[in-house]
C-alpha cells in the first residue's frame, strides 16, 4: 500500500520517547502525526486534516485523557478512539466511555502486534461508519430535494422563500469560515413545508408581507406545528428537528416576534436560520438590506453579535462577481438564480425570486410553454 492511501492515525500523549516509539512501529501501516498534548491533538484536528483513529493517553498535564476524548467526539464524531490506560487508570478510564465514547482500551504496554490489530479493526469500523453516514446523507439530501422541488409547484411563494434564506445561510456561513452541512441545509429548504397547508392566496399575501386578517395569522402561526407534523415520522431527521425547534424557542408562537432570549443558548444552525428568516421577512417587504440589518440589530438579545456582524459582510459584497441578464426562457440554464417573480401570463406566480433554476424546473417552464411569460426573464449567473 502506497503512503497516500495509508489511513491517517492521531496519537496523542506527553511523552516524546512515547510517541517516538508509536511512530517508528506504525508507520509502515498508517499514516500516523502526533501532538505532544490534549490542546495540540485538538489544533491538529481542527486544522482540517481528517483521522481514522485518535490514540491518547488517559493521564496529560493542563487537559486529561477524558476531557481530550470528549472534545474529539464534538469536533470529530466519525473518528474511531482509543485510550492507553495504566493499572491506576480505572476510574479515568470509565470517565472516558461516558465522555467519549471510546472504541477500545489497550493496557500499557501494548505489544506492538496488538496495538496494529486493534488499529485495523477501528479503521474497518471507522470506514464503516463514513459509508453510512454519506449514504444516509446522500439520500436524505436527494430525497428532499425532490419533495421540495415538487412542492414548490403547489406553493412557489414559500419555496421560494426557502430558497432565498438558504442562500443568506450560505452566505452568513461561509463569513464565518464554516460549511453548510446537511442538516442545516434540510432544515432551511424544510422550514416552510407547512405552508402547504395555507390557502394559495393567504401564502402570497404572507410571502409579500401583506397585511394578514384574524384567520389568516392563525393558520400561519400553525405553520412550525405543521412543518414538524409532516416531519417527525422521518427517520434520521432529529438533527433536522432539533434546528428546527430551536427557531421555534425564539418566537412567540402567533406574533412572530423575537422574545429577546439570548441567541447563544440556541445551537448555531438554530441561531444562523433564525437571522436569515428574519432578514428575508424585512427584504420581503420592501426594506433596503442596510435598513434590514439595522432594524434587526435595534432587537436586543435576539440574535447572536457575531452573526449579525456576518451579516453585515454580506451585505457589504452581496452582488459581487453576479452578473445580471434579461433572457428568454429558452435560454435559461441550470444553477442561475432568479432575480424577480417570474408570473404566467394569467398573473399566476410561476417561481419566486431568488429560485436557483434546476433542471426540473427548466423542464417545467417548458412543459408551460402556453403561460409562461413571454418576454425576458431576468437572472443572475456567476461567471464561470
């Protein structure tokens, strides 16, 4: 097996004769990096490199084995770990399987033929665990991106509304330097499923900030409720849900309005879609981006400081590098983004703004070739 396709191992103790020692004997086997320390094993994994296995020591100085091992599992669940225990470790030990869901114990010390065995056995595992984990993302993903685009044919306005805080999500993430994951994603596209609920007329009026009457705040304020109805029976979806709910602990349950609890105690997916929601209610209604984020900002408590000045960045270069073209429908193309509604000619709105264009659609906008509008369609394309 050639080095590029060795498995990557972390080991992790304060002894350098220790991990000297590991090295020279792994190395044929894995790919092994070491830190001489918990703190410098968690720079290391949050540097971007991915590992098989983290291999650390029960007693360190400044951070112990337990506290180490827990935060491998937060900053890296897929990766398999194993501690090194000594006969006085017991206790440490047992606080590491509550902490960090340890895979293996190896006594010191360990046999050079029994720690490699034991180190292929957690990278089948860990192997195992990736595969499962992109097939259910993969399917869970495909599979909502289905049911979302064929429920925006019955309700345009609010998928569209997805669409546009998504790419607020995105934007707000990548200022802060992280990646959208699945669930966060599903959660976005997901939020406003319940709108299939609402009368047509009732989901305009609400998509365009619209006075609602009595009746109409009602069935809206159930929109969260409903959304989790058609949700729950899904399996795999808590992470979902969880985002999801988090929303819904900022709200009061009919105004919609921010009860002004602290963001931080929220998870940030919750956090991050929250600000987005809001921000894309205000644009809906006309409001300037900059006047936006000021009337956010003006709601003390409601949303995380540092989210919001991520916002801000993003208003700051929001267009940059788009390029904006009136086209007909023949000649739209997957990925653009719609900048206005597109209506049929009978006023029927087809698709909302900010509506990334799919193949789907594009085969859609054909097959209505009789009502779809006849002039330009205004997009926005990034150029390759």
């Amino acid at each position: 097996m050639s080095p590029a396709q060795l498995d990557r191992i972390l080991c992790v103790d304060d002894d350098p004769t220790l991990l000297h020692s590991l090295s020279l004997s792994l190395r044929r086997h894995f790919e092994v990096r070491t830190a001489a320390s918990g703190q410098a094993g968690l720079e290391t994994l949050r540097s971007g490199e991915s590992f098989a296995v983290v291999i650390s020591d029960m007693q360190m100085p400044s951070m112990s084995g337990p506290t180490f091992l827990a935060a491998v599992r937060e900053i890296c669940p897929d990766t398999v770990r194993i501690v090194l225990t000594g006969r006085g470790d017991q206790e440490a030990a047992i606080e590491a399987v509550n902490q960090g869901q340890i895979f293996r114990f190896l006594s010191k010390p360990c046999p050079t033929e029994s720690l490699i065995s034991a180190l292929e056995v957690c990278v089948r595992q860990h192997h195992l665990i990736t595969a499962e984990r992109v097939l259910l993302e993969d399917t869970l993903r495909g599979s909502i991106r289905v049911l979302t685009n064929i429920l925006s044919v019955s309700q345009p306005a609010a998928f569209g509304r997805s669409s546009r805080i998504l790419g607020h999500v995105r934007q707000i993430a990548a200022q802060l330097g992280r990646r959208v994951d699945w669930q966060l994603e599903c959660a976005v596209m997901l939020s406003q499923l319940g709108c299939v609920t609402l009368p047509p007329d009732t989901a305009e009026r609400l998509y365009f900030g619209e006075k609602l009457d009595a009746s109409e705040r009602a069935m809206a304020a159930q929109i969260p409720d409903e959304t989790e109805r058609l949700l729950r029976d899904i399996p795999r979806l808590e992470g979902v849900l969880e985002i999801l709910a988090g929303v819904r602990r900022s709200f009061e349950p009919v105004t919609g309005e921010p009860k002004g609890a602290n963001g931080a105690a929220l998870p940030l997916g919750s956090r991050i879609l929250k600000l987005a929601t809001d921000y894309e209610a205000l644009e809906s209604r006309g409001e300037t981006g900059s006047k936006s984020l000021a009337t956010l900002a003006s709601r003390p408590g409601a949303y995380d400081p540092e989210l919001l000045t991520a916002m801000g960045q993003v208003i700051g270069t929001c267009g940059c590098g788009a390029r904006i073209q009136d086209l007909d429908v023949c000649d739209l193309r997957a990925g653009m983004i719609l900048v206005d509604d597109m209506r049929g000619r009978d006023g029927r709105l087809l698709l909302a703004r900010g509506r990334e264009l799919t193949r789907e659609v594009l085969t859609r906008l054909q097959n209505l070739s009789t009502t779809a509008p006849a002039g330009k369609v205004r997009v926005s394309a990034h150029d390759e």
